[in-house]
C-alpha cells in the first residue's frame, strides 16, 4: 500500500450495524468503496477526500455537526437521492442571503449530511484548486 498523499481529508463516523451504514453509503449516496477493513469501510468523497464509516457500537455521536458535500447541481443531487429512498429536512433553498443552495438529510445513525452548492462567484473562487 503507497502512502496517501498529503493534504487528504478522511472524516470517520461510527455505526451499530456497519452493513447498514456501508450500504447507505454506498448504494445511495453513490460513494465509492475504496478500503474495506472488516470493521471500517472507506469510502471516496472525491480525489482529496475519504469517509471512513466504522462498526463502533455504543459509541457517542454528535447530533450538532453537518457534513457538508459540495456538488454541482443541488436539485439534480435532491431528486437523485430521494428516488433512492432519502428522507430530506425540506427541499433545497437558498441560504446566507442566496450565496449557497442547499438540502439537509440524515445517514441511518442520524448523522446530520448537507448537500450545497455555490451561488455566490466569490464563494466559488474560493474552493477552486
């Protein structure tokens, strides 16, 4: 196995019942599986970013925080993901003042997930590598 490449992101979140999770993850957000290690599944977010979802039960977990994945088209992700079963907070809108879009949902152990996308050039400029 080759070193990762610095400036990666990996993100773990924890789950009673990882087939469950990895499952979500995988089939209905459309997450690449890239590492499966019996009790922690990896998973691409994109070329910089991973989630690792790991078979941890009983452990806390935040109820406060949002994982936030930025996409291109906020309404294609919603309706793409709710065809697959997601439960969203509400439809997609705009927020601080227009310069996002955006929609909430939960994973299947109430992780809080945001898809968002930019309208404001100025925030785009931003993320731009």
């Amino acid at each position: 196995m080759t070193a990762a490449p610095k400036g990666q992101l990996l993100t773990f979140l924890y789950t009673d019942d990882l087939a469950r999770a990895a499952g979500f993850y995988r089939d209905v957000v459309g997450l690449e599986p890239v590492i499966d290690q019996g009790r922690v599944v990896i998973f691409r977010v994109n070329a910089g970013a991973y989630l690792g979802v790991c078979d941890l039960p009983n452990r806390p977990r935040g109820t406060d925080g949002v994982m936030v994945t930025f996409v291109v088209d906020v309404d294609e992700a919603y309706e793409r993901l709710k065809a697959r079963g997601v439960v969203f907070d509400g439809p997609p809108g705009p927020m601080m003042d227009g310069a996002v879009y955006a929609a909430f949902f939960r994973d299947p152990d109430g992780y809080r997930l945001e898809i968002q996308e930019f309208r404001d050039p100025r925030w785009d400029a931003l993320f731009k590598t």
